[in-house]
C-alpha cells in the first residue's frame, strides 16, 4: 500500500489489477488453546488474517468488483461448535462471519458471503503425523452425520456457488458434513 494525497492509502493490488469478478480470502492463522495459555500476539494475528485482512480486501478492492459480482470470505466449524481450546479460533471465525453479513450492506449489490468449513482433508492437520491425523480423521468421520472427512472439492464447489448464486448474499455457507451437530 502506498500513500496519495493527505495520508489516503491506496492499493497498488488494485490499481494493477483494474476491474474483477470476484475476491475469494481464504487466509487462516489460527490461535488455539485454553484461555490461560492463549497467546496475544497469536490471538493478534488470527484476528488480522481472518478479519482485518478481508476488510481491507473489501475496502480496497470492493470498488473494483465488477457488476454481479462477489466477494468469498472463510469461517471455520469452530464458530459453530464451541469447544474448550478453540476460543480464539471460535470469536475469529464468528467475527469472519459477521464480517460477511456487514460487507453483504455495505458492497450491496455486490454479493458477499462467507464458506464455514469443517475438517478437511488438507495439510492443516499434518501437524499430528500420519497417525495422529489417521486417527483424528477417523474419529471425526465416524461422528459427524456425513461420516466422513470433507475434501477440498467439496470447499471449492462450495465457493463456486457462492460466486454464482447471484441470489445469495450475506450468508454462511457451514460445509461440515453437520459436524455441530455432535
């Protein structure tokens, strides 16, 4: 970002970039943990990559999205399902959520919306090793009501219908295989 005139920043992304269909955020920092060990700096930065970072998108490139167009942004399962060791990640992803609604007013026509994920299958979780990720996965699976893992085919093709659904707007798309509901 750049500065013009009397302190404005402006986006040189954007400048570059001229007009556009769509903006799709899929950015995640995750800060996980009991509330006593909760880190502040980890707690910052989940806040600016789900939250802070979609709304300067939206600020600077809003105005570039064209005529029916949309803006994607991401939530996760987490704010749905509440769970001791998620309290940062469940409030920034509730926040990411809000966010959405609020840029669906704001941008109107322009169509916002946000994709909740639940587990999928993605390297997020190699963190655990082969095994512990095996297990994660298969204890999940046989839970939830879809009993299974989600894939990113299923968040993509989520995210395509959100870019075309030219009706929807303001609205969470939750891609959990019901995974709240256990």
């Amino acid at each position: 970002m750049g500065r013009r005139g009397r302190g404005e920043p402006r986006c040189r992304l954007g400048e570059r970039l001229g007009t556009v269909d769509h903006v799709v955020s899929t950015a995640s920092a995750r800060a996980r943990g009991r509330l006593a060990g909760l880190d502040r700096d980890a707690v910052r930065r989940s806040f600016d990559t789900k939250v802070i970072g979609p709304l300067m998108l939206a600020k600077h490139l809003g105005p570039r999205i064209g005529e029916g167009g949309s803006f994607t942004l991401f939530s996760g399962v987490a704010a749905a399902k509440i769970a001791v060791g998620t309290l940062a990640v469940a409030i920034t992803n509730g926040a990411a959520e809000v966010l959405a609604r609020s840029l669906a007013l704001e941008l109107a026509p322009i169509r916002v919306n946000a994709i909740s994920p639940g587990v999928i299958d993605t390297g997020a979780w190699d963190a655990l090793g082969e095994q512990g990720k095996a297990d994660y996965f298969a204890d999940i699976g046989a839970r939830n009501p879809a009993r299974r893992i989600g894939t990113t085919d299923d968040i993509a093709n989520a995210v395509l219908f959100a870019m075309t659904s030219t009706f929807l707007t303001g609205v969470t798309l939750h891609i959990d295989g019901g995974e709240p509901l256990t």
